[in-house]
C-alpha cells in the first residue's frame, strides 16, 4: 500500500467516524426532546373502578389486563395495615426518580423519571379492599418497547413492599 493510499484510508475513516458522532449526536438530542416533551396523558385515573386499559405497544405492565403479554398479578396487601403508606414507602426506597403526583382515597398516581434520557413513565397504584390486593398499571409515555423496564420496576416495588 502506498502512502497515497494510505492518506486516502486515514482520510476516509475520519470521515465516517465524523458522520457516525454527529449522527448520534442527532439521535441522542432527539430522545431527549421526546422525553421532555412527552406530555402527563390525560387519560389516566380510575374509570369504572378500573385503571386505563393496557396500550397495544409492549411497553406497559398492569394486573387488570387480559392481555397476557402485559399482565402481572396485583400486589398482595392482606393482613397489612394502611397498605397505600406502605406502598408509598415502598416506592419511595425503591425506585429513585420517583414523584407522587396524585393521591386521590385509594389511588396513586407516580411518574418514574429515567436517569440517562429523562424518559417519565406513568405508575398507577388502585387498593381494592374486597380483594385485599393493590392493582397497577406502569406504562411508558412515548416509544414503543421499554425492554421489560416497566415490569422490572413493579417488581422491585412488590419486593420493598414484602419487606
């Protein structure tokens, strides 16, 4: 290989590792205009007695689905005494970037905050007392998979909880 040659490899590497930085630049500014822009959905809360419907995106778990692929058994609360404080604590040792948003009787409303890319995901906690369980719903606001985050995230609240 010539020295000629070898400029023109050098030069041409440069190049592509140029266009690989900025265009990651570009994607990683766009996940973080999503996620700051990624507005609290009108649409959650009780309805019914029930929490929202589960979306048909794979970025959501709750325990009133029937949809097996979202679906995950509510959290045990009988024999536990004010188990929404318990819950709340549970939450709040469990998972950082945690707010309570809404605390409405029997119902709280959490959004989770990402670390990396800020992204805030929707948690929603219902006591059903008749079943002496705590019923949930934790769904991303924007993208379509969350690679299990969500029902991770449950099941670090179950096991703070159980504690």
């Amino acid at each position: 290989m010539s020295s000629g040659e070898s400029k023109i490899s050098n030069g041409l590497v440069r190049r592509i590792v140029r266009k690989v930085i900025v265009l990651s630049l570009i994607f990683v500014a766009g996940l973080l205009v999503m996620s700051m822009t990624a507005a609290r959905p009108a649409h959650l809360g009780v309805h019914g007695g029930k929490l929202t419907r589960v979306p048909d995106s794979p970025n959501c778990v709750a325990s009133m689905t029937e949809k097996e692929a979202f679906k995950a058994d509510p959290i045990d609360v009988a024999g536990v005494e004010q188990p929404i404080e318990k819950l709340k604590l549970a939450i709040e040792s469990a998972i950082p970037r945690s707010k309570l948003v809404t605390e409405d009787g029997n119902y709280l409303h959490y959004e989770f905050t990402s670390l990396l890319f800020r992204f805030v995901d929707d948690g929603e906690f219902l006591l059903d007392e008749e079943q002496n369980v705590i019923d949930f719903r934790s769904g991303s606001r924007v993208g379509h998979s969350d690679m299990g985050t969500n029902r991770k995230r449950i099941e670090k609240i179950r096991t703070s909880f159980k504690q």
